[in-house]
DNA sequence: TTGAAAGCGATACCAC
DNA sequence: GTGGTATCGCTTTCAA
C-alpha cells in the first residue's frame, strides 16, 4: 500500500536543477525523425530530465494541463447503445486509432434517449473534449444545438441530422436495400417483401427506399410491400408471427430482414410456425450474426464497413478539430457489402448487384 | 455557428451579484429530500444563481474543478475488448450505473497487451480517474504494480491477480463447469467430454476442474477427457473438426464447450462433418449466442452473470473508494446459470444442478 | 537555451 | 449566509 504522494513538475524541476520550464518543454516534446526530442532544450539536460522523471515517476497531470492550454487530447463519442455489437465494434476501432494517436476517448450511451444525451453532451463539454463522434438518436436538436453553440467539431455516423457544421461519415442505405433486393431477384424470385420499423429512422427508411427502387427497376412495383412492426420487442415478435404466417398463404417468397434484431424476430417465427429456410422463404438480413454464418445454408447477408466508418470518422473528426476540413471533406459516403454463402471463419464471398 | 465564449463561474457571480464562492456552493449542492438545494445558501440567493447560470449557459469546467479538488469525478475500465460482447455488456452497464451516480467513465481495451495496458493505466492516473475496473491480462503484473504504487482503488473482474489491496468480482468458474458436467450426466449421457485451450487462463482451467470433478462424483472418472486444441482461430477449427471426427467413432454423446468461439468452432465442425445435434452429439456451451436461442433445439449454455458482475465491482468500487470497505467485502464470488431450452426472447428457464 | 511569473477556473479555508 | 483569496499543476509568454 504506497503512500500517494504526487509527483508534480516542480519536484521533477528541482531534483533536475532546472526550472519547471524547461520539464515542461522536455515532458511535451514529440520525438523527431532524428531521434532526438524536438524542442528547444539542450539534449543533455532533456536527458537529465527525462531520467529524473522517469526516476520519480512522473505523470502529467492532465486536469491542470487541460485547464491551462484548453485543450484535453480527448474526444468524446456518444453512440445509442456501447454493447450493441455494431457500435461495440465502431468503438473498439475508435478507441485504438485515437490511443495511437495520443487521445483518450470518453464513450457513452444515449440509450436513444435525447434527455440523457444532452446530459452527456454536458458533461463532455465540462471535460473539454475537442471532438465529438456521435450516432444522433431520435429528438437529437436540442442535443446537437447545444453542441453546435459551443463549437466543438462533430462528426456524425450511423444516422443524418441537419446542420452544415457537422462532419458526417454515413453508410449509403438506399444502396444497400437495393442491393438486398436485387440479389434476390437476381436468385429468381418475385414476390420479395420487406420488414421494417414503424419508427422512422433514416438508415432503414433509406433501405426502404433502395428496396422499392430496385423493385421498380425490375418490374416488381406491384409486388412492393414494406411491413412495419413496433420498436418494442415483445410486440415486434408477435407481429412478425402474423406477418410470416399470411405471407406463407400468399405466396411470398422472400424477405428482407433489414436489422439484425429484426433479422432475429424473424427467424423466430420461422421456429413458431415451423418453416424453413430456404424452402418456405429466403433472406436478405443486415449486419453481423452467428446465426448468418453458421445455419445451414449461410443466410446473405448486409455488412456494414466498421472499421472503414471508425477511420474515416477519426480522419474527420481530426481535420475538423484543427480547421482544415473543406465543406466537400465533411461529407463521406461509404457502402456496404453483400455476403453470401460464407462458411464460418472463411474468407467471405462478397458480390456485387 | 455561435461564438465560443467561455461562461465561467466568475462571470455568473458577476451577473448575479454575489460572489464566486456562494455560486460554488450552488453548483454543487444536491436535491435535499424536501426539493431543496442542500447547501448553506438563501434559497431566493440560490435561485437566482441557477437562473443567471441557465440563462448564460454556464458549465463548470472538470478540469478545474478535477486540478483543485483532487478529485475527477470519473473512473477508468480497462477490459482487453470493448467489442467482445461479454465485456461489451458489462461495460454497458456500468456506464449506466456510474452516469446515474454522476460519475464519467473512460473505456479502454488492453488487447491482451501487457505494455499497453501500462500505458493505459498512466493515462488513467493521469486523468486522475478516481478508481479502476480491470479484466487483467497475461503479463499485467508490472501495469498493477504500478496501480498500487498509486494507490487507486481497483477491482479486478473476470480474471483474478495477486495482490490484497485489490477488490476483486468473479464468477465462480469450477461451479459452472460443474453445472454444466452435471446437467449432461442427468441427462442420461455418460460418454461426456471437453474442449478447451492449450493456453492456461484461468478461468478456463477452473471450467476444466469443474467438470473433472462432476465427472468423479458421478462415477464417470475413467470418462474424462479435455481435449486441447490451440488459440489461433484456423488451427483450431481444423483441430476441432478432427476431434469430433474421432469422437463420433469412439461413441461420445456430449461436450462441453467452454467459450462462445469454441462453441462456434464447435458448430462449424458438425456442419463440416454433416453431423446433427442432439442426434450426434449434445452440447453445453457458454456465454451468449443467437445460435444458442435460436437453434432448433435451443443449445443449453451456461451464462455469467454481466449485470451482476457490472453492479456488484461498481459497488465494492465506491466502497474502496470512500476507504469503507472491509477485507471480506473485497472478495465477490458469483454464480453463473444454466439456460434451458429457452425460446427465443422468452423469458430463459434457468436450472440448477 | 534557460528561467520567472502570470494565469487557466474552480474549490476550500477562513473570516465576517 | 456570505465573501475574500490562496491555492491546485501546468502551459505560455516574455526576458535574459
């Protein structure tokens, strides 16, 4: 149990016979490609230092170093839910690009809920970040107002809100319900309809928008038909029982499931009712599930570019904090992939349609 | 694009009229029971305070009020994969828990790197995080350590470590694979077997031990087999698919698989071999899996208790924190549960054996 | 190359 | 109840 006594910059500065200056100097010098540290010191007494820190064991403390220069080398990412596998995924990306880069990041969840969100934009503007990567749930304005007010560079993902100050890294949705929809027409089905949620986020009334595109591009326009469930999940359940059981009778061939959750609802039903896939109907599901590569046959399915959507945000985000971010830049589209018939563990086929 | 000016607490004292001390006391002060600020201040003082505050959009600046107290208002997480959906749900919870109680957590990811987590722990002392929740890795001496040499209050989830002064939550693991050798054995099976790592992580040893135990209890001793098959994904698929193989001939109806992946090299291996369960072979699995609830049958696994574990290091946390925490208290020991055929979303049937 | 000194914005102590 | 003021540890002029 050691005694906590805090070695601060002055006692480095005085075992070191120098003043607390030159520590500072010597403690925030970047290496240069010689070598040697980058600053106005003379580098035997930068090593003295160096070796009197190290000895001491020094540590910068960061409240004071934040409070006296502004800025935190901290960023603050805020997306709906931190255990949902996508943005788990988003986040563990994030938080190794920004370590290597020297930031820390403050995650948090909003949980979808817009009280709680600008409670947690508070408090990341109380911790002087620099930076903001947020997924904006529904009712997001005030949140993203208050954030705009205070300036700090956002970067939006995962879903669009309004506003030419923000930064935004977005997945091209209409292009991957189109996908969805025409890989199965493209396997010769026609009666292909979809699920979706009453609640009308971007990202899926986008894939909406991809599927009945393709639909219509393929002649299917009569056969369209989107189903949309609630948010809730013991409702959800049940309303897709209903749905699967009439799209039996009528014929249906195909869906697209355009969520993982939505994706398990649905298999789910195809459990209670005692169907099969492929025979009664086929998918298109999205996102990742084990589910999607293990059964027998794999289910196609919908991958978003994570890790492509952590750099990019990051890339922003990095430009934005220091200035030089053209309006073109803030804006960047990425797309997602098809994934067929993977086994497990194999490397994936992508497609193209 | 409003302009950044900084409201401090001086400003609000100016423009309310009082002085900078008496608008601290009103920031800081807690709802009373009674829905009064609970602080030495005159009501009708306090609210004008928290009027002049609102209408200039004061927030108090961490990093000054972190240099003066002493204190951060913040703790550190450091698990080795924020992605992984075992420390991802933990994760969420506790940043749940620990926003409601007005405290900010900063997520890191050790990568099962014993130099990067020395590195992240320097940046949490450096952030003067309060205390620390730590799933330690191989090799984490030197970064605990340093920890101690500290003197921040830390508990260690998942994974044990020497060392008195830390508080510590774990599952019981020697139980679970107890549990999970049981239930198979009621289950009529006898021919009961394992498949683990070479690599000896604890937890994992304890699950071994625990079945070897059952095992003899129920007179099946001569039936113990663990089978070591390698950490590296493609050595261990093929492995496990040569396991299986074999095991089909020599007549074993069962396996416990004691980590979601080598349950999902598990599952892979019996679509490879054309294999069928529970015809073949039956399974317990652990950890959590769509495959597990959505499987025709449902899988029996053996889940840990995240919330728990994210509730009971959150709580022995603040307790260590605020010096008020016992010996004894330092040490929690939890149960996992096994799940039963449980549908889908349905509330699981949980067993105990 | 080096050092002295002025704050950054809040808290905490002490007086009134 | 209220107010003055000395810090907290660091960065950042500015001078030497």
């Amino acid at each position: 149990m050691g005694v906590i006594k805090k070695v601060t910059i002055r006692d480095v500065a005085r075992e070191a016979g120098v003043s607390v200056t030159l520590v500072s100097f010597v403690m925030n010098a970047k290496m240069g490609k010689d070598g040697r540290l980058d600053c106005p010191v003379n580098p035997v007494t930068a090593e003295r230092v160096l070796q009197v820190a190290k000895r001491l064991g020094y540590r910068r403390n960061n409240a004071a170093a934040s409070l006296r220069s502004g800025r935190s080398n901290s960023i603050g990412v805020i997306v709906s839910d931190i255990a949902n596998p996508f943005f788990a995924e988003i986040c563990r990306h994030l938080e190794k690009i920004a370590f290597e880069d020297g930031y820390t990041v403050i995650f948090s969840s909003s949980e979808e809920n817009p009280q709680k969100l600008i409670r947690l934009v508070d408090t990341m503007v109380g911790y002087n970040v620099e930076g903001l990567i947020m997924a904006p749930c529904l009712g997001a304005e005030t949140a993203l107002a208050r954030v705009s007010s205070v300036g700090i560079p956002t970067v939006l993902i995962d879903r669009d809100f309004p506003g030419d100050e923000f930064g935004r890294v977005l997945v091209d949705n209409v292009d991957a319900g189109k996908v969805a929809a025409r890989y199965l027409i493209h396997q010769g089905f026609g009666k292909i309809e979809m699920i979706s949620y009453k609640m009308g986020v971007t990202s899926l009334v986008d894939r909406e928008d991809g599927y009945s595109k393709a639909m219509e591009e393929a002649g299917l326009k009569d056969d369209i038909k989107i189903h949309k469930i609630s948010y809730e999940a013991d409702a959800a359940k049940k309303e897709i029982i209903e749905i699967f059981r009439d799209a039996a009778k009528r014929g249906v061939e195909a869906f697209i499931l355009p969520t993982k959750k939505i994706a398990m609802y649905g298999f789910n039903a195809m459990n209670v009712l005692g169907l099969n896939m492929p025979k009664d109907f086929s998918f298109v599901c999205f996102d990742e599930s084990d589910l999607y590569v293990l059964n027998k046959p794999a289910v196609p399915h919908i991958l978003q570019p994570l890790s492509e959507i952590a750099d990019k945000s990051y890339e922003l985000l990095q430009k934005m904090m220091s200035g030089k971010a053209s309006d073109e830049e803030k804006t960047v589209a990425l797309k997602s992939k098809l994934v067929l018939g993977s086994r497990f563990g194999a490397e994936p086929t992508e497609a193209s349609f």
